[in-house]
C-alpha cells in the first residue's frame, strides 16, 4: 500500500533520514521504532506533507505523492495522528471529531463512523459538550484517535500514541489500534514502546540515526538480540 524507497530528509546541515526504505502492506500494522531523535516522527511528518524529502520516492498503491500537498495527501485516505495529543483544547469534542470529517461530503459516512468512535471510546460520548482542555490525558488520545478516524482513513499514521499514558490506558490504546486495523485500516505506527509495539505489528523497522538497520517480521525482530539488548531491555 505505501512504499518508502531511497528517502533521505534534511534540516538545513543536518541529514535526519538517509536512504531509507519502508513499506506498508495492505491491511496490516507496521512499526517503526527506535530511540529518541532517530527520524521516526521526520518519515511520518514526510510521508504527510508536512516535510520534503532532498531525495527518494513516497508511493501510495503505486503512485507518488511526495510533491503533494498535506491536505491532498488526506484526500488520498493518508491520516497522521500527531505526538502530543494536539487536539483544539478550546473546542469541543464534537467539534474536534467534525474537524477530523471536514474533507467530507457523505453525511451518512460521517454518523457512521462517528457512531464507530463511540463505540470505540464511549467515554468521548460521555463528554461530548466538554472542551477539550477538561479531558484527561488518556482522553484526549482517545480524542486524537477518533478525530483521525472520521476522516476515514486508509493508512493511519501514529506518532508515539502512548507517550505519557499510564499502564492500563496504554495496554487499552494498543487494543483499540488492533481492533482499527481489524476493521481495515493500515497502520504505520511509531512508538517508542518497542515491547507493545512488536506484540502489535505484522512488520516491523528498527531506525538508527536515519538509517533502517533492522526489518522483517515483528515478531522475528522481537527475538533478535540486538534488538533485544538495545530496545527491549536485554529480556
């Protein structure tokens, strides 16, 4: 579905991603995961537009889009659900759910999945007239989640989803990530917690300092020692 070939990306003097190949296969989990400034969150910030690369190819099912704008990207079915929880803290959670719907015009859609992310998060329904300041940290996740998915994506992008979060809501985000990609929905997700992250993938990528020295089968990589020593603590 998506195919990353020869990418490299630079910030001025500093080259943040060099050469690197990835793909996605359809209706699949892949991750990337690495260490603290590697280039995970640069190559999904790429992959959305929101960065261009110096070289290399970006293919959704076979086309490029790396000269793409970010909104036509979004267009094409490619969601990114950002580090940080960034939702409109000052807005509502039904407003921050309609934002994620504005490039669409199918309104039976919309309820549909709206009625799907409440499904998946009953507590947003339960807090819906709330600003998004009010919400918890782990709510406001299941916000950003839900804001992604009404724009009904193809390929999801999750950029470190449990950053912060406390035990059982991390193991809760990682069940509901497996139930999106149940429904459908590829994942490219990132993740700096390497032990959930290869339970969760199909595919997994190891990144070091702008490089992929690691990738296969997510659960091959998980036994690796390598990968072992130097992201699941030596276990």
């Amino acid at each position: 579905m998506l195919r990353i070939e020869g990418l490299e990306v630079r910030y001025g003097a500093i080259h943040a991603v060099k050469g690197v190949d990835l793909e996605v296969r359809p209706g699949t989990i892949a991750t990337l995961i690495g260490s603290n400034g590697a280039g995970k969150s640069t190559i999904l910030r790429t992959i959305s537009g929101l960065l261009r690369g110096s070289a290399g190819k970006i293919l959704f099912e076979g086309k490029p889009i790396q000269t793409l704008p970010p909104h036509e990207i979004v267009r094409l079915g490619i969601v990114q659900i950002p580090e940080g929880r960034i939702i409109f803290s000052n807005l509502t959670v039904a407003d921050n759910l309609e934002l994620g719907a504005y490039l669409r015009k199918d309104n039976a859609g919309i309820r549909r999945d709206l009625e799907r992310v409440f499904t998946l998060f009953p507590r947003l329904k339960e807090r819906m007239h709330q600003q998004g300041a009010t919400l918890s940290g782990g709510e406001q996740q299941m916000l950003a989640l839900g804001r992604g998915l009404m724009a009904n994506p193809r390929l999801l992008l999750m950029d470190e989803p449990s950053l912060g979060l406390a035990p059982m809501l991390v193991k809760q985000i990682f069940e509901t990530i497996c139930e999106i990609n149940r429904s459908g929905t590829s994942i490219l997700l990132v993740e700096q917690n390497a032990h959930m992250a290869l339970q969760t993938a199909h595919d997994a990528y190891v990144l070091e300092t702008g490089r992929i020295v690691a990738s296969g089968p997510a659960a091959t990589l998980a036994t690796d020692p390598a990968v072992r020593e130097a992201y699941l603590g030596g276990r």
